[in-house]
C-alpha cells in the first residue's frame, strides 16, 4: 500500500512532526510505502488561483499543483495530520485540498453534480491539540471538524474514511512517558486501520 502523509506544521521540530515520523516508521515497518508531503517544508502556496477556479471558459491549474497530482496518483492512502488551531486544520491545509483535491484529481463534473475520482482510496486523519481530549469531545469540536472536513472531503472526492485519531493535552512540557504513550496511539490507530483494508 502507498500511502501519503500530508503535515501541516510549521516546525519540523513540533510534536506533529513527531507523529508524521513515527507513523512512517511504522508503515514502512509493516512493508509499506510513504511518502512525505511536509507543506511548510515544500512552502506550499495554499493560495486559490483566479485561474484555477473551473469556470466555463475552463480552468487551468498551477504548476505546483500539477506536479503534487503527478506525485499522489499511485497513492492508495492519505493520511493527514496536523494540529487543531481554533477548531480547525491549519490554512496550509485547507488550501492544499482546495487546490490539489479539486476539480481533476478529487472530482469531474458529472450528470448530477460531481463525479468522485478517488474512489477506492482511503483518508485517515491524526491531529492534536492543547487542549485535552475531554474537551475536545464534550464540546462537539472533533466531531464538528470532522463533518466540516473529513467527512465532506471524502463524499466530494470518493475516499473512504478509516478514522480520525486526536491526540489533546500536547503542551510543551509533557513528560517523555505521556510523548511516547500518544505516539504509540497515533502509530496503533493508523495500522490498525490499514490493516483492515
């Protein structure tokens, strides 16, 4: 299985750097393929381009974009992670569907709206947050994200959701022991999901 891991973190040193790696390790430990899509590190232009709105003239997507669709076309998984800020993905994020998972690789115009592209291919989410799971959950503020994102992204595009692992009370002063235990839960939550497929 191929699979992507898209980070959206600003720092390389950060605890969702942290994850993206162990995550890797760990596919790649259990035979399969990663490839790393660290947005700030490519400094990832999340901007929408006028000319790559679809219109009826057409459309015509960037280069950058062109040459991401190249590199994800024989990915059979996604995973994303990333940090909660404000209840939602980083802007690097949302602008990086916005412009690789639309129109063309994501989705084609169909008889009754949108056609799926990525039929077959699966989506699985890690993110984390300050503020404790407890909190995250009785809020609404995961299960609002994911129906904001995980969800809508994978009915426009076709993907099948295996899961959105969140990982709250990450602070810059955690014990090594709570790093590893969170670690250890994001690396058991992904194989676990690729290993029902």
């Amino acid at each position: 299985m191929n699979t992507a891991i898209i980070l959206a973190h600003p720092n390389p040193s950060s605890f969702c750097a942290a994850v993206a790696g162990a995550c890797q390790a760990a596919i790649e430990g259990a035979g399969g393929s990663v490839m790393l899509r660290d947005l700030y590190g490519m400094d990832f232009d999340p901007r929408l381009k006028r000319s790559e709105l679809p219109t009826e003239k057409g459309w015509t997507m960037g280069d950058d974009v062109m040459a991401e669709r190249a590199l994800l076309a024989g990915v059979d998984h996604f995973l994303l992670v990333y940090p909660f800020w404000f209840n939602a993905p980083p802007a690097i994020l949302k602008g990086y569907v916005d412009r690789v998972f639309s129109m063309g690789f994501g989705y084609q115009p169909g008889p009754r709206g949108a056609d799926p592209l990525l039929v077959g291919k699966t989506l699985m989410s890690v993110s984390t947050s300050g503020a404790p799971d407890h909190w995250v959950d009785s809020t609404g503020a995961l299960t609002a994200l994911m129906n904001v994102f995980d969800l809508h992204l994978a009915k426009v595009t076709g993907l099948r959701v295996l899961g959105h692992e969140h990982l709250g009370g990450v602070v810059a002063a955690m014990r090594q022991d709570a790093v590893d235990d969170l670690l250890a839960r994001a690396r058991d939550a992904v194989l676990a999901a690729q290993s029902d497929l």
